[in-house]
C-alpha cells in the first residue's frame, strides 16, 4: 500500500443510547476519547438520529425491518470532502452507524441482535438540494455540527461517486479508511459515474462502463467473501469471475489499542458490458417461449469450473459424522426459527425436518463429503452472459446477507450452489407463468449435465441435494415473508413438494 494520501479528518468512535420507542431514537456521546473539530465534532449522532429512524426502514438494503429502532452506536465518522458552509459545491460525510434494535421473531435468543447490525452510510451535505437529487434527501439536522444543512444519499450525486473512484485510483489511508489498489491495475481518471438503480441488499455504480463499484450496506469485521473469492480465483487463472482492481476497508477500535478485523466497505470490478444476467434471460425466454436448455446447461458448466478453481486456490476438509451432524442441527435450528416465524411453515415442519434428520444419519453410517469455499448466494441473478460469444460469468460471492460472515466463509459441499441454482430456476417458472409446464425441471436437469460435464453429477447425491435444497426454501419463505410477501407463495410451493415428496424436485428427480 502506497503511503497515506493527504485526506482531511476523522472522528473517533463515540457511543450513543436512545430512549425507548414511541421517542425517536436520540443519541448522547460521553466525554470519553479525544476530540474532533467540525463536521464530525460532538453531537453529530444525536442530531441525526432522527432523521436516520425514519430514512433507514425504507432503504432497500436495511436489515432490520419490521423491527423498531431503539438507537444508535456511531463507530466511526470520516470527511471525506468537506463541505464550506456558503458553497454550491458538496461535502461527503462517511458513517458507521450500529442500528439497534430488539430481536427479531424467530431468531435465536442467544443472538446479541441489538448491537450487531452495523451500516455504511455516505452522506451527500449540501446547503440546497439541486432537483435533480430530491428523490435521495435523507432531511435537515435541526441541531448539531449540520444544523440546517441538507443530507442526502451521496452515491446519487455524480460529484460524489467520482470522488470514491479517486480515492480508491490512489491508494492511501483516511483515518479509519484505508484505500487499496491490485499494484498491476491502473484505474484511468475521469470515468463518469452512475449509480444502478435495481433494488439490492447493496449498492453500485457504474464508471465510464469500465468498472462498478460494489458499496456493503451492511457491515463487520473480516474480509468480505465478495473481495476474498475473487482475489484467491484470479491467483489461479480462473476467468468466470472479474478479478477486483481496488477495494477499501475501515480499522476501528474494538478496546483501547485494539483493533477490530478490517471490515471490508466496497469493491472495485471489471464492467462487462453488453452483458445481462441469467434472470432477466430466463424471463426473457420464458416471454418467448424460447428454449433455456443451452444456456442452463452451459451455466452448469461455468459454475463447475469455479468450483474446482476454488478447491485449487483455497483449502478444503472432508466432512464426517462430527461435521455433518454440526451441519443437520443448524439446518434444523434455521427451519425452527423459520416455523415461529411464519405459521404457514408449520404443517410442514416435521417432513422437512427428515430430510436433515437423514442427512446427519448418513454421517453415523461412515459417509462423508468433501467442503470447499462455494459461491454461498448462487442463483440466477448472480451470473452474467455476454451478448458477443455467450460466455457465462458469476458474479456477488458475498454469500447470504443475513448470515454471519463466520458462516458465510466456513467450507460446505457444493451442493449447497447447486440447490440454489436449482431453486432459482422454481423462480423464474413461477414469476413467467410457467410453473407446472415442465420449463424448470428441463432447466434444472439441464444445469446438472453441465455440471457433471466438467466435475460429478450432483443427482448422484439425491440426500445432500435435498437437505440444502430444503435449506435453501426455508430461507426463501423467511425472506419472503419479511421482505416480499407477495412472493411468498413461490417458496411455500417448493415446501410442498420437498415435504410431499421427499426428493429435490417433488414427484420427479432432477
């Protein structure tokens, strides 16, 4: 890393506790720890609080809806632009904000939900909203170091996304920040920004449709799998999957001199563009009742070859009794948090609960798999086909939001990939009115003779296929029914045919 760019300031970590709802959340900071002048000086968090209670719930990409928020930690606050109180020109204010809130229904009790939930925000400050930025206004602190300033989304203005290309075209440390650059990339200057306007747990912008930048909404420490996989692929050779060029983190304290594991903030890709991802071509197809065969089977293929590139580049381990019975308790515990939270799921509990019960019997009968790292979150959205030779990528390693980041970087059989692939191709049928048609079954055998073209045929492992395709629909009705539950017929579909049924597809193998 070259040595630290002449940023401006930061503020260090301050700590906040809000009243109980109705109130809105306020926050107060103890005198504890070294003072900060300006922008990010006292009394910042308690004057966005309110403004934060309302504008978080409705953002795509936050966590805990349906859920109060009870206050608010700030971790860290950093300027990277700061804005001169008069001037037409912005500031960018640069946040880590813990959300608390209570435990959500069906989660573990054990877990410290409060208090973990930690977001990235970039706050666009300027004195007067041009038009163009209404839809992004977050509001106008009535008190503390922004008082009367308007907020708003700083990845919408075009201003402020071109000056995270910039930080990251220079690698350098601001504060908490550290800005880092693969030393063979150059990332040329002036490449236009714009910000993708697709409903996703994250955000991204596009630059001069040469790279896109992948902001995490939602953070904590360690090395996000989105910047760890890509990076071990590329020391292999692996071409499916874009190598990152730049990527940036926060250090921040965990106790006095101490720091936390850096917390992966954003990455930096190669664009591919003329592409389209394989959801929008299966509904495509589906639109035109044109056939997906090809094109399932050869996405099997590409998803084979970034399996075996991962088990060439990172460790694997072999699974036993130990480590399967470990696995079938956390499929059952997720299944248990997902029956308290959903009724509907409750008919079926004790018929998709064999399907784990058996897969941890098969582990006291001597069977084994080996574990890798795997994609985590594969579905169709996921892949990317160019238009000029059809070449299909994989894109988003992040793994599944919710789960822990422990978790989404622990080894597991590829199956867990496979299933989801598989259930992906249940959605598409069900969202292009072509569920019962035959469509997804064609789809889905079609995925597992690519696959098996290239590593082994995942039908040959009919119990490990269903217990993570279970898995997979017990996580889709319990995200359909917070977040989209006008969906939620899509999952609860597949929970009567696996509870039924008793195979990864319903009466008919895959």
């Amino acid at each position: 890393m070259s040595d630290a760019a002449p940023f401006r300031r930061e503020a260090v970590p301050r700590r906040g506790v809000a009243p109980n709802p109705p109130a809105p959340p306020a926050a107060t900071v103890p005198p504890a720890g070294p003072r900060t002048d300006g922008v990010a000086g006292d009394g910042l968090l308690a004057s966005l609080a309110p403004l934060l209670t309302e504008w978080l719930p409705r953002q795509r990409w936050f966590a805990g809806k349906g859920r109060p928020l009870t206050g608010f930690t700030l971790v860290a606050a950093t300027e990277l632009l700061h804005h001169h109180h008069g001037s037409t020109a912005p500031g960018l204010l640069h946040l880590l904000v813990r959300a608390q809130q209570p435990a959500a229904a069906g989660e573990p009790a054990h877990r410290p939900a409060p208090a973990e939930d930690c977001y990235q925000l970039l706050l666009g400050i300027q004195d007067v909203l041009p038009p163009h930025l209404a839809p992004a206004l977050i509001g106008r602190p009535t008190s503390g170091p922004l008082r009367g300033r308007t907020l708003y989304e700083g990845l919408a203005d075009p201003r402020l996304a071109a000056l995270l290309l910039e930080r990251l075209r220079v690698p350098g440390r601001l504060g908490p920040l550290r800005f880092s650059r693969e030393p063979d990339t150059t990332i040329p200057p002036g490449l236009a920004p714009r910000l993708l306007g697709a409903e996703q747990s994250n955000s991204s912008a596009v630059y001069g449709e040469t790279y896109i930048l992948k902001l995490f909404r939602r953070v904590g420490p360690g090395t996000n799998p989105d910047l760890e996989l890509p990076r071990a692929l590329a020391t292999v050779g692996c071409s499916r999957v874009p190598a990152p060029a730049a990527w940036f983190e926060a250090e921040v304290p965990r106790a006095p001199g101490t720091l936390e594991e850096p917390m992966t903030l954003g990455v930096l890709q190669p664009f591919l563009p003329g592409s389209a991802d394989g959801w929008q071509l299966a509904l495509g197809a589906l639109a035109t009742q044109a056939g997906f065969a090809a094109s399932a089977r050869a996405l099997g293929h590409a998803t084979a070859e970034v399996h075996l590139a991962l088990a060439e580049a990172l460790p694997t381990v072999v699974l036993r009794r130990p480590q399967l019975e470990h696995l079938a308790a956390g499929m059952i515990r997720r299944l248990d948090a997902a029956v308290t939270a959903v009724p509907a799921l409750r008919p079926y509990r004790r018929a998709l609960g064999a399907a784990y019960e058996e897969l941890a019997a098969l582990g006291r009968d001597g069977r084994t798999w080996r574990a890798q790292r795997v994609h985590g979150d594969l579905h169709l959205g996921q892949t990317l086909r160019t238009a000029a030779d059809g070449r299909w990528s994989l894109i988003d390693f992040e793994g599944e939001p919710a789960r822990p980041l422990a978790e989404r970087r622990r080894p597991q059989p590829v199956a867990r990939d496979i299933a989801g692939m598989l259930r992906s191709f249940d959605y598409a049928a069900a969202v292009g009115h072509a569920a019962g048609t035959g469509w997804a079954e064609q789809a889905r055998a079609a995925f597992c003779e690519g696959y098996a073209s290239v590593h082994h045929d995942p039908r040959e492992d009919p119990r490990l296929l269903r217990a993570h395709e279970t898995d997979k629909a017990v996580y889709e009705v319990l995200y359909e029914a917070r977040h989209r539950p006008d969906w939620l017929s899509v999952p609860m579909s597949a929970i009567r045919r696996l509870a039924e049924a008793g195979r990864p597809t319903g009466g008919t193998p895959v």
